[in-house]
C-alpha cells in the first residue's frame, strides 16, 4: 500500500504543535518526510565533509551559502538511511523514486560535532501522480514558489513538480506518474538565520534540479 503523507505523518521526530506557513496565508505542517519504516539517524563516523560535497555535490553555491546560515557551520556529517547502500545519488535517486519509501533516495544532513544523532534536514523524494490544490503556493503565486505547488511549515517544506516518470515495473511500489515530490524535515527550533523558510528552499531546490536534469525533465519542471 502507498504510503500517505501529511498533517503531522512525522511520527519519527515528534513533530507536533502549530505550524506558521510563509508562502500561503494558512497554519498547515509540511509532513510525510519520513516514517518508522526502519531508516537509520545515527551519524556515520567519519563522514566529515564540507557542505560544497553533501547530497551527491548537488547543493550550488547559494544552497551552500543558505546551509552554512541554517546550521552555523560548515563542516557537516551525512548519511542516506538505513535501507539504502551507499549516500546520495541522483542517479540512485531517479532510479527509485518509484519505489516503497524506505527504499528512496534521501540526503541526511547532520552538523558535524553537535552531538545529536536526528539530522539537521531530511530530504527525501518520491514519484507522485498528483499535487495538493489547496492550502500552498501554486506556481507564480508567490516569491518563494518553486515548481507547481511550494508548501512551507514551521518543520519542513514541500516542493511539487513536473516530471513523469514511468515505473520499472508492474510490480514498482508507485505506478506511472507526472511528477516528483521533493521533501524536507528539518525542525525549526534548531535552524539559524534571518530567513530559515528562504534558505530551506534555497537547498532544496538546488537539489531538486539536479534529480530534475537527471530525469530528463528540467526543461518542464520549473525550478529556476
């Protein structure tokens, strides 16, 4: 069975309470990022890298810019989760997206040093075959907008865009589908900044270009 993200789907992290959303005048939380499906936090030892090098060397230089504001640092850990073999891909990324959830690509971000075994952001993504119409920012709707449809909450933030993928198989966890789902869990009470909502974007969509490029798709998918 397909796996139903939502309003408050973050059983792993807690995530409870309002929500303050910046692009779209209403209290909504951006959920669905991860699950108790097994995905590992813990650290890997030995990973200490710049942010230049995280997600496969997919962040340009404002995503850089906008993570060193996030975290206060720039030397990071990173893993890809429990279920997944080696760290972030493109590649791995678009060969899954039609995949069961814990077998997706994902991008783990932790500062390095901080003692903490939850990331810093979790970004995740996912073949869908259709995008909110309520409650978020469509396309041209507002500065921040990204794609089709751009949701931001107090822990996270949703991007929506054009790319149809077909699936490997029959048997592939999610079926034919027009576009990709870009996730990011990152609890606000540890991000730093004037503008968390802009950085977080910032990163994700610079991410979210690439696994576009790799798709085929950048020219429909209207990230910037």
């Amino acid at each position: 069975m397909r796996r139903i993200s939502g309003i408050g789907a973050r059983s792993r992290f807690g995530v409870q309470g309002p929500v303050v959303v910046t692009v779209v005048a209403a209290a909504l939380l951006v959920g669905g990022c991860s699950d108790d499906t097994g995905k590992k936090d813990k650290k890997e030892p030995g990973t200490d890298v710049t942010a230049a090098r995280l997600c496969g060397g997919t962040l340009d230089a404002p995503a850089q810019s906008a993570l060193r504001r996030l975290a206060g640092t720039d030397r990071f850990d990173e893993s890809a989760g429990g279920n997944v073999p080696n760290l972030f891909s493109v590649r791995y990324t678009v060969q899954h997206l039609h995949d069961e959830y814990d077998q997706q690509g994902v991008c783990l971000i932790y500062t390095s040093g901080d003692g903490s075994d939850h990331p810093l952001l979790d970004i995740q993504f996912s073949a869908d075959d259709t995008y909110p119409k309520s409650a978020g920012a469509e396309s041209g709707s507002g500065r921040q907008s990204l794609g089709v449809y751009t949701r931001t909450g107090r822990d996270g933030v949703d991007v929506y865009f054009r790319c149809a993928t077909k699936a490997p198989s029959s048997q592939s966890h999610i079926g034919d589908t027009k576009y990709v789902k870009a996730e990011m869990y990152s609890p606000a009470g540890r991000l730093r900044g004037e503008d968390p909502n802009a950085d977080r974007i910032a990163i994700l969509g610079s991410i979210s270009r690439a696994v576009a490029r790799e798709a085929g798709c950048a020219s429909e998918a209207g990230l910037g």
